[in-house]
C-alpha cells in the first residue's frame, strides 16, 4: 500500500498525469486542485481554494462546463459522468479537455465533486485534420466521377 511505503495521497495526487480539482457541490467551491490542475487552467493554487470553479476561466468569458441543472441531474442519477468540452486558460488559449465527474460524499466536508481532466487538444485537431482530408477526398472524388459521366455522356469514353 502506498501509505505503508511512507509516500502520502498529496505526493500521489500532485505527480498525476491528469488534472485533479475538488469542489464542494453545494456551491461548486475549490478546496484542492493538483499540480496539473494549476498547469490546464493556467491559474496557481492555492489563490484559487475558496474561489467558485468558474474562476478558473478568464473574467468575463462564460465557463463551458459550468454546472447546468442537466449536468448535476445527470451528476445524481449516474454518481459518475464523463463528457469533452472546450476550455479557455488564463492566457485566453483553448484547450479540450475530457471530464470526468464523480460526487464524493465526505464525513467532514460533506458532498464534493471529483473533477479528472484530461487535456485531449492534440487528439481533438488530429481529428479534425483527419475529417478535412476526408471532405477533400470525397470533393475529388465527387469532381471525378462527375468528369467520368459527363465523358460517357458525349462520347469520349
């Protein structure tokens, strides 16, 4: 176990390859955020502990993945949702992310949420690369075959 090894949950959480946010679901409050955490929003903690989880977007743009009364329903009937949406950083770039929420009941802190990002930008442009050499694909072919036809049809085929 990694706490008989003398390696405590704070040294774990911070080496994470992956964002780790906690926030009171009363009111959607950071009490934690990793290293990653900090790295993803473009924020340090621990300013942002005792801030709304909106914070973490720049002032002023309206936060993508604030909690809508879908969400937390969706949040309370499954106990765990994961879902990919946009995220603006302090320094106004866009980044995706895949976010997983989990509700955390604690004896002491009561209901939490368990926030796990996951930065997929990289996958998401390769994507889009992808689907746009489709398209130009499917444009040549469509240009061919209209060029094919229209040889048939006058004879020059």
């Amino acid at each position: 176990m990694v706490q008989e090894r003398g390696v405590g949950h704070q040294a774990v959480l911070a080496a994470l390859p992956k964002a780790v946010a906690v926030a009171r679901a009363s009111d959607l409050t950071i009490v934690y955020g990793n290293r990653r955490f900090e790295q993803l929003t473009g924020y340090r903690m621990p300013a942002l502990v005792g801030m709304p989880l909106a914070v973490a977007s720049p002032a002023g743009v309206s936060d993508p993945i604030a909690p809508t009364a879908a969400l937390r329903r969706q949040l309370e009937a499954r106990g765990e949702i994961t879902f990919e949406a946009p995220r603006l950083r302090a320094d106004h770039t866009t980044i995706w992310l895949e976010i997983t929420v989990a509700r955390l009941d604690d004896a002491e802190a009561g209901a939490l949420w368990l926030l796990v990002w996951d930065d997929v930008t990289q996958r998401r442009r390769a994507d889009e690369d992808l689907q746009r050499a489709v398209v130009r694909s499917e444009n040549k072919f469509a240009v061919l075959s209209a060029a094919g036809l229209l040889a048939i049809a006058t004879g020059e085929l």
